[in-house]
C-alpha cells in the first residue's frame, strides 16, 4: 500500500475477518460468508449508501476464492471496454471452472442499457461472475434481464460503533496516524459530518488530524467543526453531500416552501445531479407527504418523472421546478404513510393471520362447499353501495389503521368514513 493514499485506502481491509459492518452478510452464517466457504459465487448487485464498503467487498471476495478479479467504472468505461474484459476472462475462466473470473463494475446504475445488455451473455453462459455496486435502487436502474440474473445484496451504512471501531483501528494501525497522541474525547460531530460513510468519516479524520500543528491531539466536537465544517461546502453527487442536500430539498417541499425547494434544486441541478433521481423524490413526497390532502400531486409528480426522461437537460429543470414548487403548495398529509406503516407493523407482531372465510376467493366447487365466499356482501346491491361487514382477520378486528388527515380532501374521507363505519372504528 502507497503510504500517500488517502487513510481510507490505507484501512480498506484485505479479508472478512478485518472488514467491519455488515454482519448480516460477512458475519457467521452471512450469505456472502457462506458464499466463499463453499466456493460457489454468484453474480452480485451490492446496493447501499456511498462508503458502506461494496467495493472493499468484491475486492475481498476475489481474494478468498481466488479468483481472477477485473474493475470497471460505470463512469469511463463503455461497450468496447466490456467486451475487452469479457475477452480476456473467458481466455482465463469459463463454464467448465468454478474459478470463472469476476468482472465487478462500480455504479452500474450508470449504464445505458446497451451496456447493460453486452453484460448478458457473460453472465448467463458463466463466463464472468458479475458483481456490480449501486447506490441506487437496482430495481429502477438495472435491466430486468440482468437483474434476475443476479443476488442483491442491501448494504447498510456504518453505524456508531462500526464508525468509532474505524476511528480506533486508524489510530492505533495506520502507518502516519498511529505516530501520533491522540485522544478521541468526543466524536458526535464527526460521526454527525459522515453521515454513516465510513470513506467520508475517514476523510474527515485525516484532515482534522493533520490540521494541528503538535502531535498531542485531542479530537472534540468544537474542533471539528472549527476545522472541517467550513471546507463541506461542494454539492458531490457521489456521495459527500449527495443525502444532505437531497434531504434538504423534500424537507423544504413537506414544510411548504416553493423557495427553499428551488434552491436546493438548484443545487443539484448545477451540481450535475442525475435528473430521474430527483424525479424519484419528488414521487416519493408526493405520496408520503401530500397523498390524499391532494391526489393530484401524485399524478403532476408521474408525469414530470416521464417528462424529463423523455426530455433530459437542459430542458428538464424547468419540469422539475414546476413539480416541485406545485408540491410545495399543496396541502400536506402522510395519512396513507402512517396507515402502511402501522399495518405493516401489525402483520410483523401477528404473523399470518386467516382471510375471514365470507370474502375468501372460490373459484373450485370444493371451496365453495367448504363455505368460501358465503354470506359476503356484494356492496353494490345495497344502498348506497355499502353493506357493513368485516374485512380483518377476527384477532385484529376493529383496528383502525387510516386516519384521515386534517385538510379538506382527507375531512371529507372523515366524514364519509364515520357514516359507513360510525359503529365500528372511532373516526
């Protein structure tokens, strides 16, 4: 290792035995841990926050299986460099070897779909075990041919104690860190300013600790601040600022502020921010935090993100601004979240519970002579197209989950909802 590389690069561990976090998969009994035990890799899609360690992990996946081990980025790479690889792997691998190169690809989510297509073949005929990483969701920007063709696995970002094992690892092993006397007398405003980025927080480190001018160093949250704050300034959309400013621009729509939503827009937009992943976010709050206070938000926020797909920049920030401020100026309302929420959290606490046998399906005469279906109430033969009947499982009967936000829409969902079910839930 370059003593000059960045601390990160110094600490990017070597095996699963030095790797830190993640235990769901490197731990006893992870997948990927079972994975190289057996010798049998699959192609992997690794998808998580920026500094969670995905390419730390393919690095250390190729070690212990031996394995041949190719890099691209998303980024500068191309159809003609993938073909090169592929070349070249099925010159040193292939069908008949269970040592069948890795091809691992940083970004994926960064190519076009002819790139992903020229993936295929390598994959499927065994060629080249794929691992690609993402730090978006793969179910938008991975074609579906190749991702079914692949494991995905959910990396998640560091948290307190994974980052302040790192801390710890660098001062007592790093090759310039460990020469000096450093006292960690507090760490929230580091671990706040990496944001669960364990290359950011590393980052972060080495500057602060070359900062000062003695070698006896006493690391407190005032001193970070005073030394780092004032230089995280640039919007990056791989990852420094990336989750700072995107949380910036939907807390400004959910808090009703057309102004603070443009300029954070902005922000991006100048900062060379992927367009459909701000068109991502915006449907997102349009559901989450107006939903039914104003259901057309969700229809203007589909149809901005199929706009701007079509359209690209530079055209696409005049849509997306009118998206944004119109959300901006909508009621607000997370009714629909919160009822999802609270149901989903029902199904983990009860598990499996029966349909109630009066609206199960019958579609054999078996079921129907077992009861299935009987005594249902079709709503449309009774007046006003409603017959009162119940529709949870006994165990959870009468368990309110929607409760209709306090806005003109969702008081009207009130108030039909009190004169259906005026004897059953409390609305």
């Amino acid at each position: 290792m370059n003593d000059n590389a960045p601390l990160a690069e110094r600490l990017r561990p070597k095996t699963l035995k030095d790797y830190v976090s993640q235990a769901h998969l490197v731990g006893e009994g992870g997948a990927l841990s079972q994975h190289i035990k057996q010798g049998l890799i699959p192609s992997i899609i690794f998808w998580g926050p920026p500094g969670t360690g995905k390419t730390t992990l393919a690095n250390i996946i190729a070690t212990e299986s031996g394995r041949p081990f190719y890099t691209l980025s998303a980024i500068n790479s191309g159809v003609k460099d993938i073909r090169e690889v592929i070349d070249k792997a099925k010159q040193s691998g292939g069908l008949f070897t269970t040592k069948n190169p890795i091809l691992f690809i940083d970004e994926i989510h960064r190519f076009s779909k002819s790139q992903q297509d020229s993936l295929l073949q390598a994959v499927e005929k065994g060629w080249i075990t794929l691992i690609g990483a993402t730090t978006e969701n793969p179910s938008f920007e991975v074609i579906p041919a190749l991702l079914s063709r692949c494991q995905v696995y959910i990396l998640n970002a560091f948290d307190k104690t994974d980052l302040e094992t790192l801390l710890k690892r660098a001062i007592e092993t790093d090759v310039h860190i460990s020469k000096k006397n450093i006292t960690l007398k507090e760490t929230n405003a580091l671990l706040r300013l990496s944001g669960g980025d364990a290359r950011k927080l590393l980052n972060i480190f080495e500057l602060l600790v070359n900062s000062f001018s003695t070698n006896n160093i006493v690391i407190t949250d005032e001193a970070v601040l005073e030394n780092i704050q004032n230089n995280t300034v640039r919007y990056d959309k791989t990852g420094e600022q990336h989750y700072d400013i995107i949380s910036a621009f939907i807390k400004s729509i959910r808090g009703s502020d057309p102004n603070g939503a443009v300029y954070w827009l902005a922000r991006m937009i100048e900062g060379g921010e992927d367009v459909k992943f701000i068109a991502r976010r915006l449907l997102i709050s349009a559901s989450e935090d107006i939903g039914n206070a104003n259901p057309t938000a969700l229809v203007i926020a589909n149809n901005a993100f199929q706009a701007v797909t079509t359209i690209g920049y530079p055209e696409a920030r005049i849509i997306l601004s009118q998206c944004a401020t119109y959300l901006a100026c909508s009621p607000k309302s997370n009714a629909s979240y919160m009822a999802i929420g609270m149901a989903q959290q029902l199904v983990k606490q009860t598990g499996d519970l029966s349909v109630p046998i009066e609206i199960r399906n019958a579609p054999t005469k078996l079921m129907k002579e077992l009861g299935y279906g009987d005594n249902y109430k079709y709503a449309h033969n009774y007046e006003n197209n409603f017959a009162p009947q119940e529709f949870l499982p006994d165990e959870i009967k009468n368990q309110k989950l929607y409760d209709p936000g306090n806005n003109a829409r969702e008081n009207a969902h009130r108030e039909f909802l009190k004169q259906r079910w005026k004897d059953k839930y409390n609305y």
